[in-house]
C-alpha cells in the first residue's frame, strides 16, 4: 500500500485558504486521523488526495511519485463520505457492484469481489435488500464494502460515522478500523471527534486554519500537546495564565495573580525563563479536588494548590464533572462516579494535579483567546 505525501498544499476559496501550506506524510498501511475543527481544511485535503480538488501550489505524492495531476481513476484511492449516497433503486449486491461494473471488468472476477467485500462487512444476510430496509450502520457497511471493492489502495474517509447514533458510533469505530487493518490499506480519515480518533488512529495529525501543528501517537498528542489549542482540543483542559518561576528537579512553578494574591502552580519541568508570561494546561482528568473541612478553612495554602467553591456536578454515568468557582475562572474536574456523594454545591475545596499532568507553553504571540479559538 502507498505511502502518501502531502507538500506545502494550498487551496484558495474566493480568497480564503483552505489549505495554507499543508504538509503531511501518511505511511504505509497505516490508519490516520486529521482531527479538527469545523473549516479547518479536512475535507479538502481529503478531496486533494483522491484528485477531486486540485492544489493551487504544492504537491501530492504516493511512493514518492508525484501524483498532482493525475485523474482519479489512477489514484486507486476510494473515498468514504459521511452521507453514503447508496442508490435507492439497487440492492446490497448491486450497490456494491457499481465499481467493478462501471470499469467492466470480468464477470467472475467482479462477482468474487463483491462476494468477498460483503462478507468483510458482515452484510451477507442482507446482499439482496435495499437501502431503505437498512439500519444506519448496515448503509454505512454497505458503502464501505462499495468503496473497497473498487481495489483500491487507499481509503479515505470523510467523517463517516457522524450520521450514527451514539451507541452505534461506539460500535463501528472498532469494527470499522479491524476492517481496514484486515485489509492492510493506507487510511486516511477526518474528523472533529477526538474521541474518535483517539481511539481509532495509529497517529493523529491536528489540523488548524489549513495548517497540520502536531502529528503523533494518540497518547504524544494527549499527554505532550504542542500548543495551547493542542491541549484544549484533545481532551478539554482547564487553562491557567501565569508567570513563569522557578524550576526545581522534577517541577517548575508559574505564579497565577488570584483575587488579591497569588497562587503557586506546580507544572512539568520547563526551561522557559524566569518572569516570562505563559500559559498552563491541565487536562480536566487530572485535575484532583479536596474538601476542606470547616476547621481547616483559614491559613495558607501550600505550592501546587489553590481554592475554590464547588457550583454545580454534572453526572455522566461512569463519571462526573465537578465545576469550581475560583477568581481565575471556573475549574473542571472529571471524576469517577463513586465520588459523586464526596462534593456538593457550595463545598470549599482545594484544587491540585500532579506536576508532570500539567503542560506549560509560552503566552501566544496573537494572544491566548486567538489561540483557543475553534474556527
């Protein structure tokens, strides 16, 4: 399967880039997904890779061949769409078959792949209905099977499971990704939801104003966000802004104005220097609260924590959010639901997380609100 490169993409739309020098290396056999937010450039890089919109400058390569030019019907590239376009009029079977008919190819040799496609998507027991006997997740299925058996090398997928239910979503990130693994095809698939790709991709590469900021491992781009909107966007951050202090051997500290003082954060070591503005991230999963008991209400609190008054909790089933009411702001916590009866509104707490949770970055040169901002 190709390896697909991506060189300094631009697309123009009436003066507004959708791709700003784009540059992406998809390796081989591998399941990508570009994680972004709505008008970040997803989809047109999309469309640039299977030859339906043509770069404005830069170029496309698969194998280190350059591709730019090149129809569609070369790339051996299928693309998978979140609405699946199935023809109403024609069954399981000839839906799929639409592909190896259209490029003639023999007959027994288009029966066998059609066969084997749908067998790979489990629709066996349904080859010979129609789209409007089908549930949402046998269309997709369906439209998968037609995508593969085009033979192609590539898959691309263009949020493809946004139409779905939330439990069937669940279900066919799983299945969807064994598919394409059994198969051994390079992929390539878009999408807003970071869950999704966290739990689908090999690597995740962050798009942000037709631009990729990170690439890495769904672990790197969690735990070692590149940038501010990195941690904010892959998996939701509680965001601090601070002074940058003094460094120790398994910590620093940023000094955070609160109220009519200051508190002492404790971060990831950072050799950023001593009095420069930053800004400091921690994922609302390790943000850690203790209750503070009437006797206890008064003194100075200790570096790495501060307090606040519990709001509202939000019960999610397997979790719960805890928000607290501090002067820099309202604090996240998400928690396990045996912690649900521990807070209540109006509790005072003490908010901490581990030092090496929390991520530190320079302040943004256009400012914090720029850098956060999804469109």
């Amino acid at each position: 399967m190709p390896e697909i490169t991506l060189d300094g993409l631009v697309k123009e739309y009436g003066g507004v880039k959708a791709t700003d020098g784009l540059s992406l290396t998809v390796r081989d056999g591998e399941y990508l997904c570009i994680l972004g937010p709505t008008g970040s450039g997803k989809t047109t890089c999309l469309r640039m890779i299977c030859g339906l919109t043509a770069p404005d400058s830069g170029k496309v390569l698969f194998d280190g061949r350059d591709v730019t030019n090149e129809p569609v019907s070369r790339r051996k590239a299928a693309m998978l769409s979140q609405v699946y376009s199935l023809f109403p009029s024609n069954t399981v079977y000839e839906n799929v078959m639409f592909s190896p008919k259209i490029q003639e190819w023999p007959e027994d040799d288009a029966r066998q792949i059609v066969k084997s496609m749908i067998k790979m998507v489990h629709m066996e027991s349904k080859a010979h209905s129609y789209p409007r006997e089908l549930s949402g997740g046998q269309q997709q299925r369906t439209a998968l099977a037609r995508a593969l058996a085009s033979d192609s090398d590539v898959l691309l997928l263009d949020e493809p499971l946004r139409a779905l239910d939330a439990r069937l979503r669940l279900e066919l990130r799983k299945e969807l990704r064994s598919m394409v693994k059994e198969m051994r095809l390079t992929s390539v698939h878009v999408t807003h939801d970071q869950d999704e790709a966290l739990e689908m991709a090999d690597r995740i590469a962050v798009i942000r104003k037709g631009r990729i900021i990170q690439v890495g491992t769904p672990t790197e781009v969690f735990r070692d966000p590149l940038t501010p909107f990195v941690a904010n966007f892959v998996g939701r951050s509680n965001i601090f802004v601070g002074v940058m202090g003094r460094s120790f051997d398994g910590y620093s500290e940023v000094m955070m104005p609160l109220g009519d003082g200051r508190a002492v954060l404790k971060v990831r070591r950072s050799e950023m220097q001593e009095g420069s503005a930053v800004v400091v991230a921690v994922k609302i999963g390790s943000t850690k609260l203790e209750k503070i008991r009437p006797d206890a209400a008064g003194g100075t609190d200790p570096p790495g924590y501060f307090r606040g008054k519990v709001e509202r909790i939000l019960y999610e089933g397997a979790t719960i959010t805890v928000e607290v009411g501090t002067p820099a702001g309202i604090v996240s916590a998400k928690l396990p639901n045996r912690k649900f009866e521990d807070h209540a509104a109006d509790d005072s707490v003490l908010i901490w997380w581990p030092p090496e949770t929390a991520s530190v970055f320079p302040m943004p040169p256009e400012g914090l609100e720029d850098e956060l901002r999804l469109d």
